[in-house]
C-alpha cells in the first residue's frame, strides 16, 4: 500500500471514532477515539484502475487550561504535551503513532450493528479485521460512500452483513453470462413502457400494469417501437422519479408531510409534600414504590422542606432499595473515603506539584472557574467565603476520584446548586458524582457527547416541527450550536436559583422519556419560533435571542410542552426506529424482527444482553460467517445489487 498521501485524496474523514477490535500490533489504541479516513488514487496518465484504502488516525487529546470563553469552548482537542528534559517534544513523537490502515481488496464483507453505530470489517476467512464505533453520528455515509466503488449485497442469512462481490470471480461472470442470456436490453416493451410513464403517468402506469399480466399470462406485446437507447436505464429510471414529484405530463403527484396528533395539555401538579414523602417508607426505612414516587416528582417536584434528602436518592448517594440502617452505615463509608482522596492532593508538596503538570493546570483551571461562579448569590458572595474554598475543594478531590476526565469548564455550575441546598462537603461531592454520572458525555474530551445531542435535537425538531427545522437548514444554524449552553449544564445559566432546582430534579426522575431535556429544548425553540422566522435571523441574530431568554423562561410552561410533544410523538403513526432510538422507546425493528422488515441500520444493541441474562444472537463477538456462505451469497445476489 502506497504510503505517500501526495498521490491521494480523502474522499471522506469522520472524527469521533472509537476503536474496538484491530490486529494485535495495535492493540494499544484499543478504546481510543480516531479519526477514520478513506483514501483514493488520483488518476494519472496510464493508470487503469483506482486504488483505495481505509485509514484510522488515533487523536491525542487533553484539556486546554487557557479557554477564556466558557460559553463555548468547552474542551479543545489540543495535542497532548509530552514532558523531556529540554521541555521539547521528542523529533519522532508525532511518528510513532500507528495508523491502521486497511486495502479495500482485503475487506470480503461488514457488518453493521449497535444501532448504526458498530462497523465490523471481515476478511476472506470471516476473521474480523477492525471494528470501529461511531460516538457521535453513525456509519450510515461511510456506507454511501463504500457502495459508490464497491459491489455490495445484504447475505440472506444475516440482513445486517453486507458482502463484498468479486466482478471478477468466475461465480460472478458466471452468473453475468446466465443474465445476458435473457436479453432484457432488447427487449423494446420494456424501455416504451418506461418512455411512457415519464411522459404520461397515469396511463403509462396502467398500461405498464397491463403488459405486467399480459406478459404472466401470455406473452409480451411486440408492438411497441419508440425505443429509449439501452444505455439510459438508471437515468431514465431517475427522470421519471423526478417526473412524479414535479409538474411534468399532464399529472401532478402532490405529496402531503404526515401530521403529528393533536397535542395534549399536562399541567404542572403541585410539589411531593413531607407527609406524602413519609408515607413511602415503611417499617424499615425502605421506600416502598420507588416508580411511583419518582411519577409524582415528575409532575410536580419536591418541596423544600424533604429537597435535602430526596435529592440524596435521585442522585445514587443513598441507594432507592436502602434501608434506614444501611444508608446510616453507608454515610461513614463515603464520608472515610472522601477525605482519603482528599488528603492526597492537599499533601501534594510545591515539588510534586511543578513535576505533575496535569495536576497544575486542573488546580489553576478550577480556581480561575470557582471565583466566577455563582458570585451573584448571597451563598458564594464576598471576598474570602468559606463556601467558595469548599467548592474548591470538592471539585479538586473529584479530580482524583476521576482523573482521566479531571474538571472541565462548567462543572462548577452543576456543583454550585447542590452544594447550596446540602451545606455539607461530603455529601454534595458524592451527589455531584452521581449527577456526574449522568452528564459525563457532555464533557468529553473530543465534545462528541455534545455533537451528538445537538445532533438529536435537530432530528427532534425536524419530527416535531419540519418548517422551524427546515428554516434553520437554510440559514446555516442546523448543527444547533445556539443551544450549546442548554443542554451542556442543563440550562442552569437560564433559570434562577429555585427553578434550577425543581427543573432538575423533575429530569432526574428519568420520567416520561430518556433524553427528555431535548424535548424541553423543543419547546423553547417552538414557542420562539415566530421570532425567529418572522425577523428573519441567522446564526448570530438567533444566538443573541437565545441568550437574551436568561430570566425569562417560564420553565412549567416550557415542562408542560414538552410533556404534550413526547405524546404526540409517541402516538405518531409516522414515528420512526430513529426517533425512538432518542428518546428510548421500543425499536420496532427490534421487537418484530420474525415479522418487520427494518433497515440493516435498525440493528439491535450489541452492548445489551438478553433478557435471560445471555448474549443476543447477532452479538459481533458471536459472530462466525463461513466462506461457503459468503461465496454462496455473492453467486446469488451480485446480480441483483
């Protein structure tokens, strides 16, 4: 394989792409996130055949300390420093990372899994070669792009396999030959029919239905003699595709978007009261209907007499089937455990810490954030507060809990909250690991967390509201990125204190959708969506009116439509396996595969197990696929591509 890219062109790059199975040389870069690239040739005078090749690039990654705009730089992908004596980079750093680099004539098949986000490659032997999964986006344009040079059919036996077909293996020629035989190409019916349609469709459409069984039940009728040239089948084929679609001939086929069911009111119910919260304990401190109490925080939060305790449950410090006795035991667990990681970076002395750059540039990058958060507030007011060192304090000691993720810019704004409502230092670090937890996509180092909710929020509002979706597409804002700060710390910039709080809490509950915050997002964007449209604003103008939204949401307003928009989609006869796939719904595609032809990208979670605890069948690890059957299928169908 030639390595001198000036003889090559990318002709598609993809960024966010994980590594899960590659040969033993790089095993290494196993679970390290890549960029995959596929390379073609250019053409040069005498050449005769294109070569290409597929290439995945590992990315080297670490926080950038120097972000100054906390709006919207969250993690830069900078190149990892890498410490000598001189302070310079090794010469051959850069060098010695390892590119996988694979030849297409090498790849006998793929196979797509997990959703579309799992593309295995496969070789002659049915040996895997590589696997890559698609954090962000999936491998559905990867796919487009490997079908425009490669002969591909779905095997029979597996709809979610695609086999690579030889043109040159004598099956195949066979079967060309057997095919010719027929002589479609001359068969002067055939292309009238096809002239006839594009020019009239209804007639020409009934007259094709008539020859149809003209041709079962006798023979076809040979007295047809306009003939469209043989070569134009695709084109002709793509005319009349477009001809059905717009006003040509005399008939117009107008084409109706389905609509969304009628939406439905959900007001806000009131708070979970003390008493109603004491009621769902029993004898031994244990919560008896979990679901259900989690239901009633959905409609209408907590109260703030029971917030303190309740929110120890919602965020995993005290287990939902705990007893009273064991949360009690559990307190001194976690409270020992603390100020063990705590006590190890504040014995960290000057020499350890000038010899720790990483350490030094997350110690610096919190200081700089705690001074600036939340200093509007009577709680973190004032020079030298005590409540500022002691958020301080937390998110340097959940530097050592998590390192290899540390403290990235924002994560003082989901702490901020809970230390308010807790006053305690233990257990609102252990509450911010909880909700770190939920969130920890939203900070990854390459934002392939963030690009992916924005990603789905745009499929979201394209399901929901076509025309503001469709509107945004033509004024370049479709990658969503005005609503970055949103759903990066859960809209805490646009609410106050107390709404923060009950919005919160209300998401935590996971009710009545995962994902549910970008359904809330809809519905802000729909109710300023007459704003938008009608003063025509682009990027920057949508931005400075998203931004001028802090304060002036009415967060039960914005609850009680997003609430009403999930049931209209749920109750979308339109709904598709995409959607949810969002908002974890059932997967049609899933549920009824003996029954319901899906998309080979409708492909179960290879991750999850089955219901009696063992592997699915179409686990990528499980699967074996014999060469007979791989030659098999390409004899069959490499016709039929």
């Amino acid at each position: 394989m030639d390595d001198e890219f000036e003889d090559y062109q990318d002709v598609l790059s993809q960024d966010g792409i994980l590594l899960k199975q590659a040969p033993s040389t790089y095993i290494s870069f196993i679970n390290t996130i890549g960029t995959l690239y596929v390379w073609e040739s250019i053409e040069n005078e005498g050449s005769t055949m294109k070569k290409r090749f597929l290439e995945w690039k590992p990315n080297d990654v670490t926080v950038d300390s120097d972000v100054q705009d906390q709006e919207w730089a969250v993690v830069n992908t900078v190149q990892k420093r890498v410490r000598t004596l001189s302070g310079n980079l090794p010469p051959d750093y850069y060098n010695r990372l390892k590119n996988l680099k694979i030849g297409f004539d090498d790849i006998k098949s793929f196979r797509i899994a997990n959703n579309n986000r799992l593309l295995t490659f496969f070789d002659g032997a049915s040996e895997v070669m590589c696997s890559f999964l698609f954090q962000h986006g999936n491998c559905e344009y990867l796919v487009e792009v490997l079908k425009s040079f490669l002969k591909l059919g779905p095997s029979r036996r597996d709809k979610h396999l695609f086999v690579v077909y030889d043109a040159n293996s004598p099956e195949y020629q066979e079967l060309t030959k057997t095919f010719a035989a027929l002589d479609l190409k001359n068969d002067s019916s055939l292309w009238t029919m096809f002239k006839n349609i594009k020019e009239h469709p209804y007639e020409g459409s009934m007259e094709a239905f008539s020859k149809v069984t003209n041709y079962v039940y006798r023979s076809v009728d040979p007295g047809d003699t306009d003939i469209l040239p043989q070569d134009d089948l695709n084109r002709s084929l793509s005319e009349i595709d477009e001809s059905i679609t717009q006003s040509g001939g005399d008939y117009e086929v107008v084409q109706q978007l389905p609509q969304l069911p009628k939406r439905k009111d959900f007001p806000r119910c009131r708070p979970v009261t003390e008493e109603q919260w004491n009621a769902q304990f029993n004898y031994e401190g244990q919560l008896e209907d979990v679901e259900s109490l989690k239901v009633m925080i959905f409609r209408g939060g907590i109260s703030p007499s029971i917030r303190k305790e309740a929110w120890k449950f919602l965020l995993d410090y005290y287990p939902w089937n705990s007893t009273a006795v064991e949360r009690q035991k559990l307190v001194g667990t976690r409270s020992d455990e603390y100020y063990v990681m705590k006590l190890q970076w504040k014995s960290f002395t000057k020499t350890q810490e000038d010899n720790f750059s990483d350490f030094a540039q997350r110690k610096s990058l919190i200081e700089k954030d705690v001074n600036r958060t939340d200093r509007n507030l009577d709680f973190y007011a004032g020079d030298n507060n005590f409540n500022l060192q002691t958020l301080n304090d937390i998110l340097m000691t959940y530097v050592m809990y998590n390192f290899d993720l540390g403290y990235v810019q924002g994560m003082s704004d989901l702490l901020s909250p809970i230390l308010m409502l807790l006053e305690t230092e233990c257990e609102s670090f252990w509450c911010f690991v909880g909700f770190m937890n939920k969130l920890i996509s939203n900070f990854d180092i390459d934002q392939a967390g963030m690009k992916e909710q924005l990603g789905n929020l745009f499929t979201l509002l394209s399901f929901v509201d076509p025309g503001l979706a469709s509107y945004l597409e033509s004024h370049d804002c479709a990658n969503m990125f005005f609503c970055f700060r949103w759903l990066l710390v859960w809209f805490k910039r646009e609410l106050s204190n107390d709404e923060v709080l009950r919005f919160w809490e209300v998401l935590w509950t996971g009710y009545p959708c995962q994902n549910f915050h970008l359904l809330v997002a809809v519905a802000i964007l729909e109710h300023e969506r007459h704003a938008m449209i009608e003063n025509g604003y682009g990027f920057t103008e949508i931005l400075k009116h998203i931004n001028e939204l802090n304060g002036n949401l009415d967060m039960s307003l914005m609850l009680n439509k997003a609430e009403g928009i999930f049931y209209q989609i749920k109750e979308a006869d339109h709904l598709t396996d995409n959607i949810r796939f969002i908002l974890g719904l059932p997967i049609l595609g899933i549920q009824n595969a003996d029954s319901h032809e899906s998309s080979p990208f409708d492909s179960p979670d290879v991750s999850s197990t089955g219901t009696n605890g063992t592997q699915p069948r179409c686990s990528v690890e499980n699967v074996r696929i014999s060469p007979d059957e791989m030659s098999f299928d390409r004899s069959i169908n490499s016709n039929f591509l």
